[in-house]
C-alpha cells in the first residue's frame, strides 16, 4: 500500500505514548514527570492569567454618550467589539484548561494513579508565590 496512510496505527494519544516509551517511527520524545509537572503548572497559570482578565474587565455594557445616531453606533460597536474580546478570552482559557487536563490525565497514567482534576488540583495547592499552579 504504497502512497497511503495507514489509519489505526501507532498511539492515539499522550497517554498512549507514555505507556509504550514513546512514538513508533525515526524520531522520538519523553517527557518526565517533573517536566510533566512543569507543564502542568505554566498551562494552569496561562489559564489564571486568562481568568483574571475576564474578571477585570466589563465588556459589552458600554452605554452611548449621547441620543444621536453616530453614539448609537460607536457604542454598539464598542459592545460588538467587547463581546468577542470576551469570547476570545473565554474560548482561551477552556483551551488552556484542557491542555493542562490531558497532561494531568497523561501524568496520572504515567504513575498509575487516579485521574485528577487540575481545576479542583489548583483551587486546593495555592503556592505562596504570584504565580498559580498544581
């Protein structure tokens, strides 16, 4: 079958990979647990960032100056604009979280371990420094 893909070989995901000592072919990767752990953590405080910035801000609430036409559409454009800066921050935190969740699933098979939550890892492990993480 030359010129094809193979579909259904090799790992299908991070968890896969780790269990078998890495990928099939000519290049390979390991990741360790403390580089595991490091990842975790700059996922999880990417994700931080991303919250506090959506707690911040108030986007989508701006009120026209005045009673004419062109307030009427400089705050609505404003509201338009708010509302999908909002979204974007939204959309990257969920991304942030999941990435930081399926290196933690990735660890957690890794070490033979029940798998846990990063959202609920991070609301009870505070460390004392600026920077949140696991």
């Amino acid at each position: 079958m030359s010129g094809s893909l193979r579909h259904g070989s090799g790992p299908r995901s991070l968890s896969e990979i780790a269990r078998s000592g890495g990928p099939t072919g000519s290049g390979s990767f390991v990741y360790d647990e403390a580089t595991l752990r490091s990842l975790i953590s700059k996922w999880v405080a990417l994700a931080d960032h991303y919250d506090g910035s959506m707690r911040r801000i108030n986007l989508g609430a701006v009120e026209p100056p005045g009673l004419d036409f062109a307030s009427e559409a400089l705050s609505k454009s404003a509201n338009t604009s708010g509302t999908a800066y909002l979204k974007y921050l939204e959309q990257n935190y969920r991304y942030c979280v999941e990435q930081a969740q399926l290196l933690q699933d990735t660890l957690d098979d890794y070490l033979g371990v029940e798998h846990q939550n990063v959202t609920e890892l991070n609301k009870t492990d505070q460390p004392t420094g600026s920077q949140s993480g696991i």
